[in-house]
C-alpha cells in the first residue's frame, strides 16, 4: 500500500509455502488455493484444538475461517473465469459486428449471438447508429458516446417566481 511500484501485479498473493509442493496436485494454483490452503488451516485448527494449544473458541475461529478461505478463494478463480470467457466472446463476436457493420453478415453469422440482420431498405445513419449500440452491448467497457447527461427537471411549483 505505501509502495505500490514494487508489486508486480496488486492482486497476487504471493507463491504457496514451501511444504506445499510436497503434496499431490500442487502444481495447481487454484487447487492450492482452494483446496489445500484451506484443508491446511482446518486440519491444523482440529490438530491444536484437540492438543489444548489453543482455545476451543479460537479452534473454532480457524475452522470457519478456513471456510472462508475456500469461499473466497473459489470465487477469486470463478472472476477470473468469467473474465477470460467473457473476453473470448468478445473476440469471437468481433468480427461477426464487423459483417454487420460492412452488412456482409449471414444469419448463420448472427445465429450465435442472438442478433437478426438489418432490413434491406434500412437507411444507412439509421444501420450504423444500431451497430453502434450492438457493439456497446458486447463491450461493457466501453464508454457511451454523444450522449448528454440527463438534465434535471423539477416541478414548475419549485421554480421561482419573479
């Protein structure tokens, strides 16, 4: 937090512990994470509970902990699932809008993406402004454009009178 320049990427948490890789499928980072990490912590909670070393409360803590552990870690791969599909469905339909866009596409083109083809006497500003707002669609980070924001409009009993 106080020098971010010397991380290499904000999110990462950093290689396993060592006596990790000692374990089956270990090669996996996220069957590290998700699974062995946490296995980890909840057997260690049983381990020094049942030992006296620590608290029954606190045992307690670290088995729900590492619940937590799992949950977190299990949605952190699911994110960068979504991400990665989410970006190849972005690439596959690129250059199904660029048909569009040239109206050189099929219906077995726009079949996949849910999408019906332009009539033929459609007039052309029309087309475009409508390809506009498809590839808006498939790229949600894409800024809109040309549009002005709302103004706001009160009551013309709020307004005061002269």
């Amino acid at each position: 937090m106080i020098h971010p320049e010397t991380e290499s990427h904000s999110q990462y948490e950093g290689p396993p512990l060592p006596f990790f890789h000692l374990l089956p499928k270990s090669d996996s980072f996220w069957f590290t994470r998700i699974v062995l990490e946490p296995a980890f912590v909840f057997a260690t909670a049983i381990v020094l509970g049942h030992m006296y070393i620590v608290t029954s409360g606190l045992a307690t803590f670290l088995q729900f902990s590492a619940m937590g552990l799992a949950m977190k870690e299990f949605i952190g791969w699911y994110r960068s699932w979504l991400y990665i599909r989410e970006t190849m469905d972005q690439a596959f339909a690129g250059p199904i809008i660029a048909k569009l866009v040239q109206n050189k596409a099929s219906q077995e083109d726009l079949a996949p993406l849910h999408i019906a083809s332009f009539p033929a006497n459609l007039p052309e500003d029309l087309r475009e402004s409508a390809v506009a707002h498809i590839a808006r669609a498939f790229s949600p980070d894409l800024p809109v454009q040309n549009q002005a924001p709302p103004k706001e409009e009160g009551h013309e009993a709020d307004a005061p009178t002269a």
